[in-house]
C-alpha cells in the first residue's frame, strides 16, 4: 500500500511537472507575440509620422539641414529613434537638439535686436524668388574693398550669397583652395569664394536656396552695395 501510494504521488508530481513546463512554454509563446506585436506597432508608428529608421540616412538629413532652424528640427523629430540606441549615433542626435537650442536662443535674441531696430524678419516664397535671383545678385553693385597689392574684395554678404548659390547650385565643394591671383599676389578674391562654399558642405539644396534668398533681402543695402538696386519684393 505504501510502495502504491508512492507511485501514485511521483504520477501526480510528473503530471504537475509537465502542466508546468506547459504553462511556462505558453507563457514565453505569449511574450514572444506581443513583442512583436509591439515592434509591428511602433515600426508602423514610425512610418506614419516619416520617422526614418536608417541611422546613417537620418543622419545625413540632420547635416543637409544645416543651422536651418526649421529643417534641422524637422530632422532632428525624425531622428528620435536614435535617442534610445546608445554610442555614436546617439550622441551625434543630442548634439544636434543641442544645435537646435543654440539657434533658436541667437534667433531670439537676433529678432530682439531686429524689433528695437525696426527690423522685421520673413519667410521668403523660394519658389517665387529664386527664379529671379538666381541669375541677378552678382550684377549688383556691391562696394569694393582695397586690400594689399592693389587687390580687392567684396562685402562678407556677397561671399555668402556665393557660397549658398554654389551649393544650391552644384553641391558640395570639391574644387582646390586657391592660392595666387593671376597678377602674383595672394586672391583674395579666390580664396574668399572657395571659403564661403565650403563653410556650406553638406548642406540641402533646398536649405542652400532658402538661406540665399533671405540673405538677399535681409543684407544691409548701405553697407554693401553703392545703391540697392535689388529686385523688390
């Protein structure tokens, strides 16, 4: 009877040992689906909202935004994904939101300035402006600087208007730095366009147009051209 009753026990206790691998095997069958469930749902989140989920894509948009405040914050939501991936990607991300502060503070600041000034600041329509820019801005007649051997150079805004037509234009700069001037002396001239384009490497064509055309428009006429005669808006 004891020898029985013992049987019958190590019978209850397989079938308990089973019923209990079952239940855990269910259990962990359970988690895997509804972790998948979950990425399904947030991979899905992501492309609803043009999240991008590629770091090195996401990262290239975040540089073709330049310190184009509105198209850096637009990249920067994108690239949100990569604030939960630790290393490099992610602390390139926070250096970019930190990017992103500092513009937006010396934005503000700049439009405080502006509005003591009288100064108002817009959202130039690019489609509309470019066109008839584009092909004009060098002609005006921008002041002269004298510099060493009877040299000379132009306002900082023309070469910023270059460097951003260049880009908007042909990309990034991969021409070599200039040196000497055709006369022997150091071009200055050269020298100060090839700067100018290459201080906009990586930035979008679109970024690179939007920049000029409110360079164009915003630049002090007095102080860079012997008369303004710019288009108008």
């Amino acid at each position: 009877t004891l020898l029985f009753s013992r049987k019958k026990e190590r019978k209850k206790e397989g079938r308990g040992n089973v019923l209990c691998c079952w239940k855990l095997f269910e259990v962990r069958a359970a988690r895997r689906e509804r972790e998948k469930s979950e990425k399904k749902t947030f991979e899905g989140k992501l492309e609803t909202m043009g999240t991008m989920t590629d770091p090195d894509t996401a990262l290239a948009a975040i540089k073709a935004a330049g310190d184009d405040f509105q198209s850096l914050y637009e990249a920067i939501k994108k690239a949100d994904f990569l604030d939960k991936t630790p290393g490099d990607y992610r602390q390139q991300l926070r250096a970019a939101k930190t990017k992103l502060k500092k513009i937006h503070l010396e934005a503000k600041k700049k439009a405080e300035e502006d509005a003591k000034k009288g100064i108002t600041k817009k959202n130039y329509d690019v489609d509309k402006y470019w066109p008839q820019l584009k092909d004009t801005w060098e002609t005006l007649r921008w002041r002269l600087k004298a510099m060493p051997g009877g040299a000379t150079k132009k306002p900082d805004a023309f070469y910023d208007l270059y460097g951003f037509f260049k880009q908007a234009t042909e990309g990034d700069n991969t021409e070599e730095q200039p040196v000497w001037a055709e006369t022997g002396g150091l071009d200055f001239e050269g020298r100060s366009r090839w700067e100018a384009w290459n201080k906009t490497k990586g930035i979008s064509s679109e970024v690179a147009k939007k920049k000029f055309v409110a360079i164009y428009f915003e630049m002090d006429p007095r102080a860079n051209l012997y008369n303004d005669n710019r288009i108008k808006e």
